[in-house]
C-alpha cells in the first residue's frame, strides 16, 4: 500500500511491532508454559506431601491395630484367663496378671491415652495402666456402658469408635476356642496419631476432614472453613486434586484395611494453593493491558518527535525546492532532531540571504558596467577620444594609434562584462586603471601627474570588479577636472591579511557639503545621484565582505582629496 511508502509510517510500525511482539510472546510464554510448569508443581508437592502422611498415619493405625491383636495373640491373657476358668488360679491374681500385662505392653506407647482391660463375667471390674489413670477415669465415666454394648458386635474385629470421652480402639479378647471372655479398650491419642497429617494441613493452611470406621473425627483437628458434604466427598477423585466449590480445592485419599476404612480429605483455599500463581497471572496481565497505553504513548513520542518533524522538513524542503525562500521549521530542542531542525530554518535563512546577496551583488555590478558604459561610451568621450586619435595620428605613426585603440579596448571590456565574472585580480584591476589613466593623461596633458605604487606580492590578491577605476574617475571629475590638472597617486599593498587601496588627488578639495554628500553616497541614502560610483562600490563591499571591508574618505592633508580601501583577504 501507498501509505506504508512513508517513512513516519514505517518507522511507527517498526517501533510497534518491536514492542508488541516481543512483549506478546513473552506474556505468552509466561502465562502458558511458566504457569502451568509452576502449577504443576504446587500439584506435585501437594500429592506427595499428602501421600506421604497417609503412608505415616496409615504406620500409625497398622500399629494400634497390632498392638491390640497382641492382647490375644501373645498368649500371657488368654493364658491367664484359661488358668482362672480352670482353677489354677483366683480371680485375684488373674485381675494381677493381667493388671500388670496391660501396664508392660501399653504404658508407654506414644499412641494412646490409655489401656482398659475387663472380663465379660464381671465388666465392672477395670484392668487399667497406671500412666493412663485419668483418661481411664474419663472413660470409666463417660463410655464404659457403650463399649460394653458393642461386645457382641465386634465378634473377632477391631473397631475405632467416637464416645463422649474420646477415640477408642475395641476389641474382643477371645480364647483358644475363639470364644470371647472379656474387652480391651484403648484409648487413641488422635494429636500423636495424626500429627503427619495436621503438620501437612498446618503446613498449607488447609482444613483436613478425616472418618476413621464411619467415625468422623475431623473436629479435633485444628481447622478452619467448611467441611465437606457426603456429596462432595464422592465427587472428589482419588489422589487428585478437584475442585470442592466456594472457591476451594480438595485432595483426598482412602486407606482401606480388613481392619479399619480411613478416609482423609485436605481441603485447601485457592489463595493458598494457587495464590502466587494467580498474583503472577494478575500482574502478568495488568503488564499485557498496559501495552495497549504504552504502544499508544510510544506511536504518540515517535509521531511527535520523530516522525512529524521528519515530515515537517519534507514540506519544508518541498517548499524551498518550489522557490519559496527563507523557510523556516518550529522544531526546538538539544536532540539530533532539534538540532537538524534549528541548522535546517538556519541553512534556509543563510541560503535566502546568499541568493538575496547574490542578486543584489549582481545588481551593483550591472549598475556599475551601466554606469561605467555610460560615463565612457557617451558622444562627448567618444567624440574626444575619437579627435585626440585623430590629432595623434597626424602627427605620429601607427604605433600611438595603437596604443590608445588597445586602452580604449581595455576600458571597453573592463565596463562591459569582464566575461561575467565578478572577482578579478589587482593586476588585472591595474590595466584597467592603467588604461583609463592612459586617456586621461591625453585629456590634460602635462597638467595631469599620475603615479602607480603597487607592491608585487599584492598583484595576485583578488578584489571586486571595476572597484579602483571608478575611485580614478571620481578623482578625476570631483578633483582633477575642476581644478584644470593636479595630481593622482594609486598605492596598493598588503598588510596585515588584508588588501589596502588608496587613491589620493591633489585639485579641487571636497567641501563639507560634499564629504556630506560622500557621506551618504557610501551608507547607500544618496539622493541626488551624486557620488554613484563610491556607493556602488561601498554597496558590493558590504554585499561580498559584511563589515569586513572598509571604504574611508579623507580630507585631512591641505589640498589632497584620500579614498582608503581595506579588504580582507
């Protein structure tokens, strides 16, 4: 398309695309691979932490359970009771026997609050530890009549209950004729039991719902939020994590035993779970919508200060280029632009003023070659010159004829065109002035001295044209010819890196009038077209060399009449 010819259009979707792709694959990259890589690590270490306090919890109730089959499996109270049911010994010593077996194999253990041990002939009658005295008291209580119910129930299994007084492991105590004659009943430290899996639901500030036989024991763990509902228990997957509504997400996991069914379910906030990755989404996206204010300032900063005044100096050149000199840009600034754009206004300013120089210089030399043909090629002159060649060439051979053609040819040429060229060299300045002396000298005769003191190394120093033969002619018309014959003096020589030029006439002095009227003749405000030659030159000095050249008139010696002029080299 057309419109992506230009260059303030190319360079803003440059800059634009630069921005935007970079920051859209990044925010891709991040928000889908990173993310997802992030959430499937908080995943990872969630499973595992939850299979490994499973695996540390189910340890825990292998042990109960173990330590509760030892009551039979060991022999010493099956041994005992067989003992007293033929005689052997007293009940006494029985309740002894197995009084001290309880406090052997149970005191101790770090699972249980405490041990309680009673035959089904004489169940009031309690076989406790002694580290276990007030739990047992509790027990004795509060839940001895319950667990004395479920004797005929359990038959040969174990069965974790929830009484009033706490978690209890029950089972029968059975003989060799698997036949039961008594209850072991310990009392289950729930904080010792399930410390691996609080510590993982402190750990992610989770609430840990847990049944344990159908016995919900979840209230005493320490939690916070909603637990959950039969429904949303079948709904969880097994091993995974699901979401469990109201903003949270649940991991569950089942042990299943012959001898007990624990089922933990770790119900955790998603601030908790996916906090840290949904703060990065967040902020990943309010940096992705702020691309579209930041793309909008960046096109705006390029359009402003780049592209605009790129397209500020096209016009501006297309304008100049039309001929419309001068122009300027409104572009500021200590930048590159800024910078181009005050040196563009500058050149343009400078290249109107050199044209308008230019012109004018040109238009001073014209008058000058107009003036010069003028006060040369006049029928007076010509008339004059024409007799005196006349005169001369009766009197003489060819050679004077000669002579004074090839003067009149010099003057000719130099008041004409000098084949346009605007500097010329002293010397050739001199032939001219040569020349013109050469007729006026046949003018006035002897009346007339004229002296030429030029220096040789200033011959090669470059000046206007027709600068010297017009301040010769005003010396000879304002000075010489008033006064019938006098003197003129032209030195030349270089000093000081500059050309100095003076042309002094004895004759006719200049008047106060008259240095008012050179006066304003060399500021350019002559009115009465007086003095034209010194303000053509003084015009085209200030035109080529500013304030550089100087043009000073002098009637300071008694009956000299001095022109000074300086140019820089």
């Amino acid at each position: 398309m057309r419109i992506f010819r230009k260059i303030r259009v190319q360079l803003v979707v440059i800059v634009l695309v630069c921005y935007l792709v970079p920051a859209v694959v990044l925010g891709w990259y991040m928000g889908g691979a990173v993310l997802r890589d992030l959430q499937a690590k908080t995943e990872s270490a969630l499973t595992a932490g939850m299979e490994y306090s499973m695996m540390l919890a189910e340890q825990n109730l292998a042990k109960l359970v173990e330590l509760a089959r030892d009551a039979t499996y060991d022999g010493e109270l099956t041994d005992a009771a067989a003992r007293r049911d033929a005689g052997d010994i007293s009940g006494g010593e029985f309740s002894r026997l197995a009084r001290n077996y309880i406090e052997r194999k149970y005191s101790r253990e770090a699972l249980l609050t405490c041990a309680v041990c009673f035959t089904l002939d004489n169940p009031d009658l309690l076989l406790v530890s002694r580290s276990g005295n007030d739990a047992a008291a509790a027990y004795q209580a509060l839940d001895h009549e319950a667990v004395k119910a479920m004797g005929e129930a359990l038959d040969t299994q174990c069965r974790f209950v929830r009484l009033e007084g706490g978690v209890y492991l029950v089972r029968n105590l059975v003989n060799l004729r698997m036949k039961p004659y008594g209850m072991l009943v310990l009392g289950v430290n729930t904080d010792a039991l399930l410390a691996p899996l609080s510590a993982l639901a402190g750990e992610w500030e989770a609430r840990l719902d847990m049944t344990l036989d159908d016995v919900a024991i979840d209230d005493l763990i320490a939690a916070g939020g909603e637990g959950l509902s039969a429904a949303d228990w079948d709904a969880l997957p097994e091993g995974e994590i699901a979401s469990a509504g109201a903003g949270r997400y649940a991991i569950s996991r089942r042990g299943l035993s012959r001898d007990y069914a624990l089922r933990v379910a770790l119900v955790i906030g998603r601030a908790r779970l996916y906090g840290e990755i949904d703060a990065f989404r967040m902020l990943l996206t309010g940096l992705l919508a702020l691309l579209v204010p930041i793309a909008a300032v960046i096109a705006w900063y390029v359009y402003r200060r780049i592209t605009r005044p790129i397209a500020i100096l096209s016009e501006a050149s297309n304008r100049i280029e039309a001929g419309e000199l001068g122009v300027t840009v409104p572009m500021r600034g200590d930048d590159e632009l800024g910078n181009l754009g005050k040196a563009f206004s500058n050149m343009s300013l400078r290249l109107q003023e050199l044209i308008d120089k230019t012109y004018k210089e040109e238009i001073a030399l014209r008058d000058a070659r107009i003036q010069a043909m003028q006060s040369r090629i006049n029928p007076h002159f010509i008339n004059n010159a024409l007799e005196t060649i006349n005169w001369q060439a009766r009197i003489e051979g060819s050679e004077s004829i000669s002579a004074m053609v090839e003067s009149l040819s010099v003057l000719l040429n130099a008041g004409m065109s000098r084949n346009d060229r605007r500097m010329l060299s002293l010397r050739e300045e001199l032939e001219t002035a040569n020349a013109y002396f050469y007729f006026v000298g046949l003018r006035f005769g002897d009346a007339l001295e004229t002296r030429v003191d030029a220096a040789p190394e200033a011959l090669d120093a470059t000046l206007p044209a027709l600068t010297i033969q017009p301040l010769i002619e005003n010396a000879v018309e304002h000075g010489i010819a008033p006064a019938g014959g006098g003197e003129i003096v032209l030195r030349c020589a270089r000093a000081d890196g500059a050309l100095r030029i003076e042309v002094a006439n004895s004759g006719q002095t200049a008047t106060p009038e008259d240095m008012r009227r050179i006066e304003a003749a060399l500021k350019g405000d002559s009115l009465d077209g007086s003095h034209l030659g010194l303000s053509n030159i003084a015009t085209r000095l200030r035109l080529i060399y500013s304030d550089r050249a100087t043009l000073r008139v002098h009637t300071d010696t008694p009956g000299w009449t001095r022109v000074e002029i300086e140019i820089p080299e």
